[in-house]
C-alpha cells in the first residue's frame, strides 16, 4: 500500500505547573493514501493535540513525522510552504474557527492569496465560486459574514477554505459535533464524497463512535496519549480486543429489541496525564489490571494482519492465542 | 436549509457598522456627547469663520470686558476675545489630542501587538520596558520629555504620545492575546498565511472595538494633559490661544475677572466630557454581548 503519512514515536509534552502533561506519548501509526484513519478517545486524551501536532501547529516534543516519505523536520523554509498545501485542516467549531469580520469568499480565498496562486482578481473569484460550488454553498452567500449563516454552512466554508490549495491530506478535528445531527450527516456525506472525487487523505478526530464508524476504513483508540488498539474499521466493531475498546464500544446507543444489552461501565475517573506512573495508562480502571499491568507498559502486538492491541492480557481476557 | 430566502449581498457588507451605529445612536449620553464633538471639531476646523475676532486682535481699550453680547466671553488683558481665543483653541487642543493620540496608538498597538503574537522573550522585553515607563507618573513623564525638548506644539504633541504608548501596548496585548487562541488562526497558520498578514488581516481587525474605545478615552486625557503641559508653560507657546495656557494667564487675575479662566476651563471640561460620553457609548456599541 501506498503510504502517505508516517508517524514514528510522535511525542508532544506541555510544561505545567505540576509536571509534564503527556498529552501525546509515543504514538506510531500510518495513513495510506485515499484513506480515513479514524482517532476516537474520550475528551482529554490527546486526540486534538494529536492533530495538530501532526500538522504543525504544535511543535513536536519528540519523535518523526514523515510525509510522502519525508521527514517534515528536514524540510527547507520553501518546502514547508509547499506542504501548507498539502495538509489541511478542517476545525471543531465552525463559529471560531472564521473570522467573524471577513465575507464567506475571503475566508476562503485567504490561501490561494497566501500563496499567490490567482494571477489576478478574475481569477481568484472563479476559484473561490468554484470552490463554494464544490462545498454546496449558493454563490450569494460569497458576501456574507459567517454570522449571518447556520453552523452547517459555516462548516462548509471551512472545508471550502481547506480545500482551496488542493490538499492531499486533510486533518478533521471533530468537524461534525459542533453541528446538529441532521446537518452532521450533510457534512459527512460531503466530506465522503470529496474524498471519492479528490482521493483525498483524512485523519478524522472524533469522540462520536458511530461518525467513526461510518466513515473510517481504519480506526485508532487512544487513551492517554497512547495507542489502545488499531485496526481496520470493521475488524474493530467484531473483534474488539482491548477492554477500554470493548467499554468504549458497548456505551454506543443502539436499538435492541431482545431485551438487555450487556454494558461495560468503567468506574472512577481518567487519569491524570501529568508525569503518569509506569505501565498501562488504563491499569487503574481496568477491571482486569493485576499489578504487571501497573508495572510495565504493555508492548503493541499485531493480533491479525493490521489490528493491532496494546495488553497484557488480551489473549487471556478474549480466549485467543496470538503466536 | 432554508436556501430560498432572498437578500442582496452587497447591502450586508454594511450590515456590522450599520449595526454599532444603531446601537451607539440608542444611547442617548452617547448622542449628546458625539453631537458636542461634532460641534467642536466643526468649530475648529471653520475657526476663521465662526470667531467673531480673530485670537490675536488686541484691543486694549476693552481690557479685561465682562462677557457682554459683543464679548461672549468677555476680553482677557490684553482686550482679546476669549470667545474667539476659545474657539481657536479648540483647534490646537484637538489637533494635539488626536495626533498624540494617533501617535500613541500606532506605535503602542505595534508594540503590543507584537508582545502579544510573539510572547515569550519578546513580549517580556517590550513590557518590561513600558512598566519601567509607566511606572513615571504620566505628567511627570510629559513634562520631563517637553521640558527636554522644548515648548511648542509638535513637541508637546510627541511628547503627551509618548506618554500614552504603554496604556495601548496594554490594551491591544490583551486584545491580541485573546484573538490569537482562536481557531481561525490557527486556520491561517494551517494556510500558510504569513504572520504579517495574520496580524494585520486577522487579529488587529478582531482586536479593534478596545483599541477605539481607548483611543476616544483617550483623546479627553491628552487634552487635559495639554493643558496641563501649557498652564505650567511647556506646552503651546503664546499667543497660540490654548486653553491651559489662557487658564494660566488668567490665574493672576481671578479675583477681579472670573471670565478669563471659567470659559477655557468649561471649554476643557465639556470637551473632556464629550469625548468620555462619546467613548463610553461606544464600548457598549461595540460589545456584542450589549446586542438587544
């Protein structure tokens, strides 16, 4: 497979106060071209650090961010301009994320005037409807504020805005749960359907399992910063090996008429990422964690071909045997 | 989605300005004070035809005339028209106070502005550097800078801007601080854009509302602090009419004729109002959160 984007041993510490929060630690993981990697974990887990980090916003702490096959931190000041280009974002809050005093088009056009991409006006307002087209949004909002206009709409400037310098890799950083769920299945749809056009790449943040669900073709469970468990969309739903997936998993609302529906309730609270204590992140509300789990970070294991699990005791807890 | 609702794009350009001026124009103090401003700028600029006299016209058979309808304002003692002299005065005081204002905000919103986006290192150099400056009291500082660079019009004009860089590094820094953690920042680093375009499209516009409310205060405290400059001589020189130095002129006479510093001094005093008004108005107006 061709891989686009390649992350080796990515780590991304905040000094604070009380020690070094380990937002990011050590997260290995790559996205093959035209594919959805999906990132769910609960609120605080790293997933939007995560993003950013790999886009650039945040500086790295440590580790190797490779893109077409180049490490991004050996690229020249040029270069780096060049792969604005290529890796976009689009944002959470569809209301903060536009600047209220700037129209619908200059929102968008804002990157192609960054990179001197139009030659002229005429030009640039052709891309710009172009691209409010190819979003669906009607040309006569192109001079509206974004407070004039609804969530989802304001969430398709964003995404026409990313499009504008032709990505090939797009960060979505929970680009939906800021929208109402009617609009959220307008927005994936959109989103599904650019990638099938442009064989774009996503990265796809999300704490809504079932949006993970529906649009991902891989998907990773962080926890803490760390990798629980990877693996091929479907795989994750029918073969989930890692207990915090199996909790994460059974707390999906479904419609069941045979009656009870076992549910997996984690007890206390998420841990603290500040100078976390050796072994598994998940060790103190695992109700399988013995004290190996408390002692040493559990090794990631390829169970089956791309799915991969982050503990001690998977082959115990899921009856299997992994050779 | 509702796409068939019609209006007119270009009339919503507008629709922002349009908005804080409704807003501004329901606050009747507002009103009252941008009216009084009107009026002065108006007089100030048409001086030489709204003054009955002109402010250099001696007329030393009518010394020290009581305000009567030939002298509004009655005569100084030198038999000048305070009216006429009030009025041009008006000219220099809101000459030196919008300038120095201007000067104040364009380097101390630099200074801030740049604090802010870059932090660190930076931002505490350049504040550190205006604490020292603010920790001179500001008259003291724009009598010392006057002092050293001599009385007149320009210099006290540098002088009072001067004075004023730290009170906006400090209000535009915070404006700045708190654009800069907004997503479409980060939407423009993402695109690209380069950080003088960053600062200059995106955060300064979003940082402005604090900037003009201070700017309005602060025109009142530069024209106060011209007075002040010109009623202990640092300032205009005479016989420019300004209106601390006829307070200063009339000092000596206040016992005898009341009219020579009770004109300049209301004269300051409505105008100093008026901009307060003004700018108070305005900072609600421009609070959306005000929105009704």
């Amino acid at each position: 497979m061709d891989t686009l984007l390649d992350v080796k041993n990515l780590k991304k510490f905040f000094k604070t106060p009380g020690g070094m929060l380990h937002a990011v630690d050590g997260l290995t993981f790559n996205i093959d071209r035209g594919k959805t990697l999906g990132i769910v974990g609960e609120s605080g887990c790293g997933k939007s650090t995560l993003g950013r980090t790999v886009i650039g916003l945040l500086s790295k702490s440590g580790g190797d961010v490779f893109f077409e096959g180049r490490n991004i931190k050996t690229l020249t000041k040029d270069e780096s301009l060049e792969l604005r280009k290529k890796m976009q974002m689009i944002f959470q809050d569809p209301f903060s994320s536009l600047n209220p005093r700037m129209t619908v088009s200059e929102s968008i056009a804002e990157g192609l005037i960054a990179h001197n991409i139009c030659k002229n006006g005429i030009e640039l307002n052709r891309q710009v409807s172009n691209l409010m087209d190819t979003v669906g949004l009607a040309s006569r909002f192109a001079l509206s504020y974004p407070h004039e206009l609804d969530g989802g709409r304001r969430q398709r400037i964003g995404i026409a805005r990313a499009l504008a310098l032709n990505p090939k890799f797009i960060v979505c950083d929970e680009p939906v749960s800021a929208l109402d769920v009617s609009i959220q299945a307008q927005i994936l749809n959109l989103l599904q359907d650019l990638q099938e056009e442009k064989g774009l790449t996503y990265m796809f943040i999300t704490h809504n399992l079932s949006v993970v669900k529906h649009i991902s073709t891989e998907i990773m469970v962080m926890y803490l910063g760390r990798l629980v468990e990877k693996s091929p969309s479907d795989e994750l739903f029918e073969h989930t090996l890692h207990p915090y997936t199996q909790a994460l998993l059974s707390a999906i609302p479904t419609v069941n008429l045979d009656g009870k529906k076992e549910r997996i309730i984690l007890q206390g609270e998420i841990f603290s990422p500040i100078n976390p204590n050796p072994g598994c992140r998940f060790a103190a509300r695992c109700v399988y964690s013995r004290e190996k789990c408390r002692e040493i970070d559990p090794e990631i294991n390829e169970v089956t071909p791309g799915h991969f699990v982050a503990c001690h005791f998977m082959e115990e807890i899921n009856g299997i045997h992994v050779k | 989605m509702s796409d068939r609702e019609e209006f007119t794009p270009r009339s919503k350009k507008k629709s922002q300005i349009s908005e804080i001026l409704k807003r501004l124009l329901m606050n009747h103090a507002a009103v009252v004070g941008m009216l009084i401003m009107l009026i002065l700028i108006f007089a100030a600029i048409f001086a030489d035809y709204v003054a009955p006299y002109s402010y250099e016209q001696q007329n030393l058979n009518e010394m020290f005339a009581r305000p009567s309808l030939k002298h509004l304002f009655g005569t100084d003692n030198f038999g000048r028209d305070i009216f006429s002299r009030v009025i041009y005065g008006a000219r220099i005081s809101l000459f030196i106070g919008l300038t120095s204002v201007v000067l104040g905000c364009i380097s101390g919103g630099a200074l801030g502005a740049i604090a802010a986006y870059y932090g660190g290192r930076a931002d505490n150099i350049i504040m550190r550097v205006l604490d020292v400056m603010n920790s001179i009291p500001n008259l003291l500082l724009a009598i010392s800078l006057s002092a050293s660079m001599g009385a007149g019009v320009g210099n006290a004009m540098i002088a009072i801007g001067i004075t004023s860089i730290p009170i906006y590094a400090r209000v535009v820094r915070a404006a700045v601080m708190t654009v800069k953690e907004q997503e479409y920042i980060e939407a423009a680093r993402v695109l690209g854009v380069s950080n003088r375009r960053i600062i200059l499209r995106h955060i300064l516009p979003n940082s402005l509302a604090p900037i003009i409310v201070q700017a309005s205060l602060g025109i009142a405290g530069a024209i106060i602090t011209t007075a002040s400059l010109s009623f202990i001589g640092l300032g205009v020189v005479p016989p420019t009419p300004e209106w601390g130095g006829m307070l200063s002129a009339g000092r000596q006479y206040i016992r005898n004729h009341w009219h020579m510093v009770t004109f300049p001094g209301l004269a300051i005093m409505i105008t100093v109002m008026s901009f307060n008004l003004f700018g108070d108005g305005l900072r609600d107006a421009l609070d959306p959160r005000l929105k009704r």
